[in-house]
C-alpha cells in the first residue's frame, strides 16, 4: 500500500547522504586526526568545519585549492591520495534495495537528487557503484541530479531549490522532498514544497516498500 504521503506527489527530490548513501562524518575526521598525526582536527566535525569545505561544496574552489585547504589544516605535506582517501572515508554503502527502489520510482514519478557534494566524492561514489557493477552513476538512478559544486549554492540556501524547480519545472505542492536535516526539510517547506524528515534509514524502505 502506498504511504499517504505520496498522494497527489509528481516528483520526488532525494538527499544523498543518509538518505541513499550511509555516511559517517567520525570515520573521515579520525581519518584526518591520524593524518595530522595527533594533532587538531577542530576544523572537521559533524557540528563545525571550516569555511573551506562549504566553498568546495559551492565549487567556488578547485579540487587542488581543497587539498590545500586540508594541508594547512592538517600542517602535513599529505599526497593527493592520502587526503582524498581520509575525506571519503566518511562515505560507505549505498544499499542495492535502495537503488532498485529508484528506478521502480521512475516509472511513476520524475526522481531526482538535490545534495550538498562535491567532485571528489561523487567519483567515489561512481566508482563504487562501478566496482560493484549495479550501475555506472548515481545519476542513472535519477531523471535528473543536482549537486551543489555544480550549482554554484548549497543547502539549506533556497538559491540552491529554486534552481532545480525551475530548471526541472517542478510544481512545488507536487514535490516531496526527502532529506535527513531539518534546516533543510524548513528551507523546502518555504518554498511550498511537500516534505519528509528521514530520521532513521528504515524509514526510506517503510515509505516505498508496500
């Protein structure tokens, strides 16, 4: 039986992080701890980071002027590998049902995908998804993703969705948007769309499994 909340929905909007893709924030600062070698690591953590990783999520940086970024931070002269394997380190799974479940979606609503990221962990990411071969992007699972370093804006900012209702043509009161942070799920209301705070990931499989 379908969840009432999709009721009258066209369009369904995804987060990535928590949402489709398990994420644990600790595992990429302890990754950045060890890097610096004991040193601190204030300038990474779930509450705080520094302004450096929202301008690379904008793309207002480079990839290079990120890895630098984390250099100074760290005060270690690490190697391009060694930084980028300690910033996806926080990225794990992305559940197979998951996947299936979008692309059974797609017969019935436009699907797409609506995150604060970046380049480096998106070709992880699809390397990943490669590697396990359940697919050669994320973005074939959507009719459409719009990811904030390409964006030029970020989440919770609603530059960031009225570009994708625009660009997508979605009809907002017809949008359920599906994501794990409430300054985000406040940011969509304000713009009229449906909304759904993903609080724990059994909830992604309640909502779409009948």
């Amino acid at each position: 039986m379908r969840h009432p909340i999709l009721n009258n929905i066209e369009s369904i909007v995804f987060d990535l992080g928590e949402v489709i893709v398990d994420v644990d924030t600790l595992k990429t600062s302890t990754a950045f701890q060890a890097l610096s070698g004991g040193g601190s690591n204030d300038f990474f953590s779930f509450s705080k980071q520094a302004s450096f990783f929202n301008e690379f999520e904008k793309g207002h940086i480079s990839e290079n002027d990120f890895r630098n970024a984390l250099r100074n931070a760290l005060q270690k002269d690490c190697t391009d590998d060694e930084l980028d394997k300690a910033w996806n380190a926080m990225l794990g799974d992305t559940p197979v049902e998951k996947l299936h479940i979008l692309l059974a979606l797609q017969k019935d609503y436009k699907i797409f995908a609506l995150s604060n990221t970046n380049a480096i962990h998106i070709r992880f990411i699809n390397d990943y998804l490669s590697l396990r071969k359940t697919g050669d992007c994320l973005e074939n699972y959507f009719h459409h993703a719009y990811y904030s370093y390409q964006m030029g804006a970020r989440k919770p900012d609603l530059e960031i969705y009225q570009i994708a209702i625009q660009q997508s043509s979605l009809v907002p009161n017809k949008t359920l948007m599906i994501d794990d942070r409430i300054e985000n799920i406040d940011a969509a209301k304000k713009l009229g769309m449906q909304t759904f705070l993903l609080q724990s990931p059994n909830q992604f499989y309640d909502l779409f499994t009948p």
